[in-house]
C-alpha cells in the first residue's frame, strides 16, 4: 500500500538559516510527488509537484525538492527561511493504479515548522 | 480563477444532528474530491467526482456520509446523526483533470466541524 512518512514532527529553524524537511514514500510505481503547505486554519498551498523529468523541482516562495528513486525520498529545501514561512508542511504521493484509484493523494501527517528571529 | 470555495467555514452542531457542507470549485474543473483533516494529521482522502459521477470512495466514507455533485459543479457533503469522532475539518478540492496528465490539485480553506 502506498504510504508517506515525514520523519519530522516539528522543526525549529533560524531566520536566514537552511531548511530541509524530510519526506519518504512507499509506492511501486513512479510516483507523482507533492509538497503542501498549511498556514493556521487555513486550507493547503501547492509549493510544487514531480511527474517525472528532472529529479530537481523549483516550487514558489524559493522552494525546491529533489526527488531521489534509491532513497524513496522527496525532501524540500529552501536556502533562506524567512519568518513568513513558520507553517506546516504535507509532502504527498498521488495514487494512480490500473485498477485502482485515478487521482487521490496520500499525505504524510505533516511537519510543523517554527522560525526563531 | 476565484479558487475553491467551501461553505460554511465553521459549523458547531450537537451529536445526532445533521450537517451539510457545500463546495465550489475552480470554474471548469471537471473532477472534485473531499477531504478530512484531524487535529495533527494529514488529509485522509473521502471520496472524488468526474463530472456528476462518484469514481471513488474511501473506507473512511461510513453510511451516514453522502456526497452529491448534481449538475457537474458544486458539491455537497452531508453526515447524518453526527458523532464527537466527525469533528475535523473538511477539505474540497478540485483539479481540471487527472493527476495522470500532471494536473495539480487545489484545496479550498476548508469547513470546520465541532461536534458538540
């Protein structure tokens, strides 16, 4: 069954520091990859998607995933936090099976992430 | 591109009532999917229309949850004889094709369900 972890509940980053928020997924197949992300209350954002191509993604707000097939992973990274980004963060696998489902996603419970000034 | 949009945002109702969520998606989208979001989890998948046609539905979807896309564009979701285990938040969202022909998914704010 296809299923996504993110290993990291929360994490706490500087301002101006690196982030890379953790992402590992169980498919069989090539997998089409998501990263999310959730202000408060609010509803989901998309940052960026992997169909298939090159295996490094730019998203909006200075986001970019590598999607990685020996390590089943899709982290996102971003070389600057800024404060704005405090959020939380769903990586997902669309789940496209012959014979099964055509399109719903499977998301990992997320990482919550924090900015210090 | 008004986005997707849910109604009511907010709905406290007491156990054994029943409620009704409405959603509008991106204009010319053709397919519709529902969500449920739990306190520190991620979205579990509900159920998703073609058109007016229901394609699919999760095991999360129990008998007193009933998803309707009458003409192709809105939709409603409504859970009978609510339980304090429906409280969550309910997520639409709408893509212009399947995931297969790279479309991307949208999500509307969302409607918040309090069972009381």
């Amino acid at each position: 069954a296809q299923s996504v972890t993110q290993p990291d509940i929360h994490i706490t980053v500087s301002e101006g520091a690196s982030l890379e928020l953790r992402c590992n997924y169980s498919y069989g197949a090539t997998p089409y990859l998501f990263w999310y992300v959730q202000s408060p209350g609010q509803g989901l954002q998309l940052l960026l998607k992997y169909f298939s191509g090159d295996t490094l993604v730019q998203g909006i707000k200075g986001f970019e995933a590598e999607f990685k097939r020996s390590q089943s992973s899709f982290n996102l990274r971003k070389p600057s936090v800024h404060w704005s980004d405090a959020a939380e963060y769903f990586c997902a696998v669309g789940a496209v099976n012959y014979g099964g489902s055509q399109g719903n996603l499977i998301f990992g419970k997320g990482t919550k992430l924090s900015v210090k000034p | 591109d008004t986005g997707v949009s849910q109604d009511p945002r907010h709905k406290i109702t007491k156990r054994g009532q029943n409620v009704t969520f409405r959603c509008d998606p991106i204009s010319e989208h053709n397919r519709l999917y529902w969500y449920r979001q739990t306190l520190g989890q991620g979205p579990e998948f509900l159920t998703y229309f073609q058109n007016e046609a229901q394609l699919e539905k999760s095991r999360l979807l129990s008998d007193r949850f009933s998803a309707e896309r009458p003409k192709g564009s809105f939709s409603t979701l409504e859970i009978q004889r609510t339980e304090q285990g429906d409280s969550a938040m309910y997520l639409c969202a709408s893509s212009p094709g399947t995931l297969v022909l790279g479309n991307t998914i949208y999500f509307g704010e969302g409607s918040w369900l309090t069972v009381v």
